[in-house]
C-alpha cells in the first residue's frame, strides 16, 4: 500500500490569477461544464488534482470552492492551454456559477492536492456516484494513452482497459458518460430508481465486474461517502487495490485553516487527522476511517472536490 502521508502536495507552486471563462454549458439536470482559459493550470494540472475557484468582487460567497479537474484542453498546436470543470448545482456558488457568461473572469488558483497515482494495472476500474465521475475522465484517458498530463508529462503505463461504473439517482442527473464512451472507455451505469442502466447502487455493478475482468484490477472511487466506504469494502473483499478521493469540505485549499481534516490511519494501524487539500484529496482506501453513515445517503455539499 502506498502512503500518501509521505509526500504531500504543498501549494507553494500553485498559481494563482484570473481565468477568462469561455464555454458554461449544461450537461445533465442542474449539471454544468465550465471551460476556463487557465494555461499556467492546464500545463501542471493532473487527474485528481484540483483548483480553487471565486467569484471576483463578491462576498457572497466570499471563500473560493474546490472543484476538480474534468480535463484539459489543448490549444491548434497541441499546448494545454484551458482545463474543463464539471459542477453540480447544489449551493449559494455553483447557483452562482450558473450565471457567470463567456467572457467573465474568475479568480483562480492550482492546481492543488496529489491526484492519483501513476501506478501500473492492466484493468482501471473507476468507479463514481453522483458528481464523482468528474475526475475520472482525464484519468482514463491517460491510463488509455490518449493524452498526457502535467509539466514534465507524467508517465502512465498504459492499461488494457478502463472502465467506469457510474451511478446517479435517474438518468437525468447522468452528466458527461457521452465523453467517456467517446474517449474509448468502457462505460457501465446505474440509477436508484432504475431510469437507465442497472437499477440500483452502482457498488452493485463492481463485484462481478472485478470477478469476471481477465486482467488484475485496481479501483478508484469518488462520491458519496458512503459509497466509497462501500466499495472500499468491497475492494477489501476482492483483494484488489483501491483509491479513494474524498469530497471532504474544504475553506482555503492550501493547507492553512485545517477545515478538511479526514482521519487517516498511519503504517501502525493508529489514526490521525490529515489535511484532504494537502495530503490528499487521494488516499488508499485502507488508510481512510470512513464514519460508515447509511448507504445510498445524498452528497450535498459543494465545499469539496469534485
């Protein structure tokens, strides 16, 4: 297992600036994808990671929120120069957000946090509830080959295949599985009442798919806690290797106010209060004390990524 507590990923090299808004359009019910020109971000930026976000000249919200990278987006001579949101409408800035308008400035600053591991495997197994699939798309495509992130490019041993299991309440609030399908991912959904794909939890679809898989997989998770304490679970019970990334809320997103404290446990077994914008948002799902509330509760919190 590797720990994350080893090398966490201070913001002094973050940049911090006003990103040029340039496309915020609808993807789902009360889903949006915002593009920013951002390229001091879109050239470090890597899956996992996130940014910070505020609306300038304004105190309501006045602290910036964490939302995570959906994906970065090359310029005609192929240099990252803007990187792509997607956001759940769900409090006072992502109502906020909704209005903003091409052309509109945002105050910016990232990347920030550890992102996921470059590790080897052979079958990527990503699995999202609710808004959770926002950073599963660059991860995928960069596990597929078909791009490379941060400055110098990471290198990601190419996996045999990558699938995401993504689950939401109905269908209408499925944002974004076009992009997956068209990045050469393998794509497997879920819905609580049963409006398009597997009707019920989307952890439901994991087991068997990780059984049946012909390769060795790992799994990745984002979403609602209980959820990832559920597939955490599961990945215990497969004997496979999991990551979490966890939505904790955060304030400042560099480390200083410690209002996104999880508890993780060390080497020894003993746990501790760790910063999810500095040593995570990404930990191995073994390290993570999940509070285990009950399975299916909604996400409604817009403080953490994604």
């Amino acid at each position: 297992m590797m720990d994350r507590q080893a090398s966490p990923a201070y913001p002094d090299q973050a940049w911090h600036g006003s990103a040029v808004v340039l496309e915020n359009v609808p993807l789902a019910r009360a889903t949006y994808r915002i593009r920013l020109a951002a390229p001091k971000v879109a050239e470090r930026i890597v899956p996992g990671q996130f940014v910070m976000l505020r609306l300038p000249d304004r105190d309501d919200p006045l602290l910036g929120r964490p939302l995570a990278l959906y994906d970065v987006v090359s310029d005609a001579g192929g240099c990252p120069q803007f990187i792509d949101i997607v956001y759940l409408v769900v409090g006072r800035m992502t109502t906020r957000l909704v209005e903003v308008r091409p052309g509109t400035t945002l105050d910016i600053w990232g990347p920030l946090g550890n992102g996921f591991p470059p590790d080897e495997v052979e079958h990527l197994v990503m699995v999202a509830g609710g808004i959770g699939q926002t950073p599963f798309l660059a991860l995928g495509r960069e596990f597929l080959g078909r791009q490379q992130y941060g400055t110098p490019p990471r290198k990601v041993p190419r996996a045999r295949k990558v699938t995401l299991c993504y689950g939401a309440r109905s269908a209408e609030f499925l944002a974004g599985a076009g992009d997956f399908e068209a990045a050469g991912i393998d794509v497997h959904l879920a819905t609580d009442d049963g409006s398009r794909g597997h009707g019920g939890p989307v952890t439901e679809l994991v087991a068997p798919l990780v059984a049946g898989s012909p390769w060795p997989c790992r799994i990745v998770c984002c979403g609602p806690e209980p959820m990832m304490a559920a597939t955490a679970r599961l990945a215990r019970q497969l004997g496979v290797p999991c990551q979490v990334s966890l939505e904790t809320p955060m304030a400042c997103g560099i480390g200083a106010c410690f209002s996104c404290v999880a508890r993780i446990r060390d080497g020894s077994g003993n746990w501790d209060y760790r910063r999810t914008c500095i040593e995570g948002p990404v930990f191995d799902a073994e390290q993570v004390v999940f509070d285990a509330p009950q399975l299916g509760a909604p996400s409604t919190s817009e403080a953490g990524p994604p």
